[in-house]
C-alpha cells in the first residue's frame, strides 16, 4: 500500500482548517506586534509557523489504493481501533470525536473500485494502516 499525496487544491476544501491555520498565525503575528519585535517574539512566530507547517504535513489528504478487496474488513478494523467510527455511512469513517474538535479533512473514506479499494484521509492515518495492514499491491 503506497500513500500518495493528494494536491493542494483538495487540502484547501476544509475551509474551516484552513481558517484555523489562517487564525494562529495571525494571533502570532499580532502577539509580536503588541508586545515588540524582541528575538523571543520572532522565535514564537517562527516556531508557530513550523509548528503550523509540520501538523498541515501531518494531516495532509493523501490516497492510498489496495489491490486486494478482501481486506477492507481489515482495514475499517484497524480504523476502529484507532478511534475511527461509521458515522456518515458505509465507507466514511470519522474520528470518534465532538464535532467542535475535528475536521473533515480528518475523515477517512473507502471505495471499492474495480476489486480494488480506494483508502483517502490524512497521511498520518494512510501510513499507520499501511504499518498495521500486511498488503501486497
């Protein structure tokens, strides 16, 4: 199972991560503004930034495809175990969450195309299923 990312445009659809994102680094920016531009302040804004950067890489939408149909009850279990529930209907799993507390681009959804099964959600989920699912493609 290779995960791939997906492209910029579909990381841009959960708007509201995106507003998020958009939100830190201007409490950042207006934090160096008021209280001066002091080192201290630039290594918060740099750090904040980087921090940003590494959790959007983390959570970037990716897409993995698995050859064999047989193991998708494998992989929904692996999901369950990781917190993941069917909540929005069959193949859409979610993180097992209050609403207020996650994003869409955190839920994982499974297509079954051609004897094949099409896995997309964030790439920290794909590579741990990956780990855990004994595949071969």
């Amino acid at each position: 199972m290779r995960v791939v990312g997906c492209g910029l445009r579909r990381q841009f659809e959960d708007a509201w991560k995106m507003l998020f994102y958009a939100m830190l680094v201007a409490v950042l920016a207006t934090l160096q503004f008021l209280l001066g531009g002091g080192s201290a302040m630039h290594g918060l804004m740099i750090g904040g930034v980087f921090g940003i950067l590494g959790h959007w890489r983390a959570t970037w939408v990716s897409s993995a495809r698995v050859q064999c149909n047989s193991v998708r009850a494998d992989l929904v279990r692996c999901l369950e175990a990781m917190g993941y529930c069917m909540t929005r209907g069959p193949g859409e799993l979610t993180p097992d969450l209050p609403r207020w507390s996650r994003f869409d681009s955190q839920n994982v959804q499974l297509k079954t195309i051609d004897g094949a099964v099409d896995v997309s959600g964030p790439y920290y989920v794909l590579k741990r299923l990956a780990r855990n699912v004994a595949v071969e493609s």
